[in-house]
C-alpha cells in the first residue's frame, strides 16, 4: 500500500508538470490566441468571475440600482478584463497593422504620465443614454466616434479577435458594456464624489510601446470620464477608479 500510494503522489506529479507545461506552451504562443482565450474564460469561470460575454449577459440590461448590488471591486475587475481583451488585439502587430485594423491612422506615441488624459490614440467615446432605472426601464448606450469599428470592439472586448470589413462609427444598444460605478452613471461619479453637474461620456484611449522589430510588444489603455464644461468650453477629463494603468504586454 505504501508503494502504491507512493506511486499515485508521482503520477499526480506528472500529471500536474504536463499541465503547467501546456498552459504555459499556449500562454506564450502567438499562433493560438483563441486557446488562450479559451483557457482565460475557463479560469475565470473557475474563480467566479464571469469573463465579458458571461457579464454582458447577466448585468447588461439590468438597472443601475439593482447593478450596484454586485460589488463594485467585481465590476471594476469585468471592465478591466475587457480593456485587456481590446488591448490584447493590438500586440505582436507593425504599425501598419494597426493602422489597417483601425478606422483612420493611430497615435503611436508613448505613454507620458507628465502630459493630460487625452494622449494617445481614442480607442471610443461610450454613452450612457439610460440607466434601467425609472419609469420606462431601459438601458440606453451608444458607441461613438474613434477608431475601432463598432461591430469589431464588441468581439475584442470580448477576447474574439476576429475582425470584419466595417467603417461603422456609432452603434446604439439596448444595453450596457462596462459596469463599474464610473462608467455606468451619465452624470458622472468618482469613487462616490458627484462631478459637475451635466452628463458626461466615457473615453477609451491607448499608447503604443514597440520592440526592435517593430511590433506591439505593450499597450497600455485606459477610460476617463468627460464632459464640455458649458462655462469655459474646456472638457473635464477624470480618471476613473481601476481602470487608469492597465498595461498588456505581449
């Protein structure tokens, strides 16, 4: 019995080595992003996390009210996730690449934290039309403006690389695709604080880091919230909680 129960702890072990092994073969291969896409969205269901289909699903039509039950640290993690996901898209890929993948040409400067919220390259503007809450119940977003097209920035939000001919510039939904407090508000919150008053809209943007061959080797992306300040003309730009140094590498 000892022997035999020496011999299953080896077998275990073996066993446990080929599957850290194979995780990290299709981690680090550039060939199999759906693999890995597929591996990230089974963890994630082992932790409890719902990826971004799973999230849409649930709490994308919901109202605010009900959806700030969930707390907000979940919420923030299911926004974070897909920023990932859309950063992702970009990595291991030339300039020209890029470009081709994008709607107009890109802002490939690097991150300066010393210089405003608005460098970079704007991914999308996203709106909060309505919340759920109220007397007609309905949840409201349009994507607007930007470079990615709206039929494509829902797949790689999402972790499907898969891109299609498309221009399309604005999309209207009958529901939300980020859920944590500062983006789901039309008046605007930060990390509790009411901001000016006026509705505002969330800006995804990113910067570009190239290795020597010339390709993506990091992106980093955020989201801020914003608004035209009616008195001087000028646009407040806040950051948002989470969501602000988010950094894919390749």
């Amino acid at each position: 019995m000892r022997s035999e129960k020496g011999q299953s702890l080896a077998e275990w072990a073996l066993v446990a080595l080929f599957a850290v092994g194979v995780f990290y073969f299709f981690r680090e291969s550039s060939l199999l992003s759906q693999v890995r896409g597929s591996y990230d969205n089974v963890g994630r269901y082992l932790s409890s996390t719902p990826s971004t289909e799973q999230a849409i699903n649930k709490y994308g039509k919901i109202a605010n009210s009900v959806l700030r039950q969930e707390s907000n640290d979940l919420r923030i993690a299911l926004d974070k996730t897909s920023l990932q996901n859309l950063a992702g898209v970009f990595l291991g890929k030339t300039k020209a690449e890029i470009n081709a993948m994008l709607t107009g040409n890109a802002n490939f400067n690097k991150y300066n934290p010393n210089q405003a919220l608005n460098q970079g390259t704007l991914l999308f503007d996203y709106y909060i039309k309505s919340t759920g809450d109220g007397e007609d119940g309905a949840v409201r977003t349009v994507f607007d403006n930007g470079l990615v097209a709206k039929d494509n920035l829902l797949n790689w939000m999402q972790g499907n690389y898969t891109q299609f001919q498309s221009t399309e510039k604005t999309r209207e939904s009958d529901c939300r695709y980020f859920f944590s407090d500062d983006l789901i508000d039309p008046s605007g919150v930060l990390n509790g604080t009411p901001h000016q008053a006026g509705e505002y809209a969330v800006s995804v943007r990113c910067t570009f880091a190239f290795n020597s061959q010339g390709q993506a080797e990091s992106v980093r992306i955020w989201a801020t919230r914003n608004k035209k300040d009616t008195e001087t003309g000028q646009w407040i730009r806040n950051e948002t909680d989470g969501l602000m140094n988010i950094v894919v590498t390749k």
